[in-house]
C-alpha cells in the first residue's frame, strides 16, 4: 500500500526492501505479529549485522543490513494493511534507526580504527543526508491527496493518540524522538525553511533526493563492506553530505514557493 498518491510516486533508491517487506506484511496480516513486533524484528537483524562487522565477517553483515532494510519495509506495511496506524510505531521506528546507525558507525570505526571523531561526524552527516529525505518526503506525502500523514512536517508537539495506543507511550517515545533527532531537524529546516510551501515536487527530484534514503545509505554500507573497503565508509558518508547543499540549491532555485 503506496504512501503517495498515483501521480507523486517516484522511483525511490531508497526503498529497495519495500517488495520484501509487501511480502512479509501480507504473510503476517492474519496472524498476531503487530507492527511493533516486526520493528523489534529489524533491530535484532540490525544487532545481528553489528555482530558479523566485528567477526568480519562482511557478506553475512551486508546480508543482515539488507534484510534490515526489507524487515524495515515490513512494519509500516503492516499497520496499513491491519489499518492499525500508530504514533508509537512510527517514533520506535525512527528511534531504533537512529541507534542502529550509531552503532553501525561505531562498530566500522572500532574494526577499521579510524578516529571516533570522524566517527561521530560521519554520524551526524549521515543523519543530516536522511533528515533531508524525510523532510522533503514527508512534505510530498501530507501534501498528496491521500497520501499518508502519519509523520509531520514539523514535528513541534506529541500528538494525541490513535486508537489502540497509549497516549503516555506516545508521549515518551515522541520526546525520546525529539531529543536524537529535532537538532537535525532544526538544521534542514533552517537551511531550506520554504520547502513545505512547495506544493509537490517532481518524480525526477525525489529520485535524486532518494540517494540520501536510509535505505541507500545502508545500501552502500553493505556493498562496501564485502569489497573490503570498510576503511572507507567513514570518509565517504563525509564528503558524501556536499548533496545536501547542491540538493537545496536545487529546491530552492527550480521548485520555488
């Protein structure tokens, strides 16, 4: 079940595992997995490929980040399938990617002993290329007719809570949420503060803008790893953030408000 309306669908290099996640969702929607068990399920794959980094052993790695990616797919998936949509499932999900990317960077920078302050830049490099995507998804979606709304554009407030959760679960998750993402948030917002003023952006655009999916991000993560080029990961998702300038550039001079 698609996000977005017919015509703002764009070919996502991000969201290579969503045939993998359709699939598991539809073999789970009679059962009692609910969509949170399925996000804890990406996270055991993600602490699995954590592990393999550290044995180096790298094809197993790269095989368990991309079933993170395609169990990733799965949850949101599911809600919809279920019509179960929820405010805990959505900031769990973000929650558990951001740690899992912490813990990425970190386990790479331990086993190629690079420096863990590049480590850590990596990080929020990596996060800044990801809260663009969102931010520029996230706008496509509430402003398509019918698309998914589950996720804000400014997320300023805890919303209340959807049938079926606890509004004090919402509550915690959404300040833990907050707390690891809203300076990322700040800083895409600051340097592209028109964007949400954009009625929808071309399918062309968010393809380019997809190479900052989490997904991809993985994507390259595991490609590298078995190639023997984890020395390089750290440096390349670095130098990798000068899209983030040439993206906005993009937006802000073609697409304007």
């Amino acid at each position: 079940m698609s996000k977005l309306a017919a015509q703002d669908k764009f070919l996502d290099l991000s969201d290579y595992g969503r045939p993998f996640g359709t699939f598991l969702a539809n073999q789970l929607k009679n059962t009692r997995f609910t969509p949170i068990h399925v996000t804890l399920l990406f996270g055991v794959s993600g602490l699995i490929a954590i592990y393999f980094i550290l044995q180096n052993q790298y094809y197993l790695a790269a095989f368990f980040i991309i079933l993170k990616s395609g169990i990733d797919a799965a949850d949101g998936e599911l809600a919809r399938l279920k019509s179960t949509p929820s405010y805990t499932g959505r900031y769990l999900d973000s929650v558990f990617d951001i740690v899992l990317n912490f813990l990425f960077l970190t386990t790479i920078c331990y086993v190629s002993n690079s420096s863990y302050w590049l480590a850590l830049l990596a990080f929020i490099c990596i996060q800044l290329q990801g809260t663009l995507y969102n931010y520029y998804y996230v706008i496509l979606r509430n402003n398509s007719v019918g698309g998914d709304t589950t996720s804000k554009i400014f997320e300023d407030k805890a919303p209340t809570a959807l049938p079926g959760e606890n509004q004090k679960s919402v509550d915690i998750l959404f300040f833990i949420y907050t707390v690891v993402y809203g300076i990322y948030d700040k800083i895409i917002h600051t340097l592209d503060s028109d964007a949400y003023k954009v009625k929808t952006f071309p399918n062309w655009f968010m393809t380019l803008v997809s190479l900052y999916g989490l997904g991809f991000q993985l994507l390259i993560i595991a490609i590298l790893l078995p190639l023997g080029l984890i020395y390089y990961i750290i440096p390349f998702f670095i130098s990798y953030s000068v899209l983030i300038a040439v993206l906005i550039l993009i937006r802000k001079f073609t697409f304007r408000a």
